[in-house]
C-alpha cells in the first residue's frame, strides 16, 4: 500500500488536473420550452432555456433555419421563423 503521504499525494494530483478541464468547460444549451406548439409556416416560435444565445441553426424535423430567421433575443430566449416543409 503506501504511506498516507503517499496517497495524500496522489489525491492531490488528481484534484489538480482534473479541476482546470472542470473550470473552463463550456455550459450546454438547454431548452425548457418552445411556444406556441401550434403554430403554421412563417410564424415564429420562441424557444427558452439556457446558454442558447450561441445557436446558428434551429431545426424543424429535417429542416433547419439560419441567418435572419433565427432571432436570439437574450441568453435564455431564442425566436425562430417555422420553414415550409
């Protein structure tokens, strides 16, 4: 086994290089919600979570907006225009 300064030691390394990967890891998107949930092509929705103010694209089944049809609002609130198809 080792000493207790031996594993004293190592729990120590460990706490050192696993914290700055903890430190600077980036927050994930979530959403809490979208509304309307009924809603026709060209409307917009708004979707609300967190740490969604860095989305380029939102998709609508297999199609997805970009550009000026996605409208971050703040950090936490996103609108989006519904494409056709």
């Amino acid at each position: 086994m080792g000493s207790s300064s031996d594993r004293l030691m190592k729990k120590f390394l460990l706490v050192v290089c696993v914290l700055p990967s903890l430190l600077f890891a980036q927050n994930q998107p979530f959403i809490n919600s979208i509304s309307p949930t009924n809603i026709e092509v060209g409307e917009k929705i708004t979707i609300s979570g967190s740490n969604i103010s860095n989305i380029d694209r939102v998709y609508f089944g297999g199609v997805s907006v970009t550009g000026a049809s996605i409208t971050i609002l703040s950090d936490n609130v996103v609108e989006a225009t519904v494409p056709a198809g």
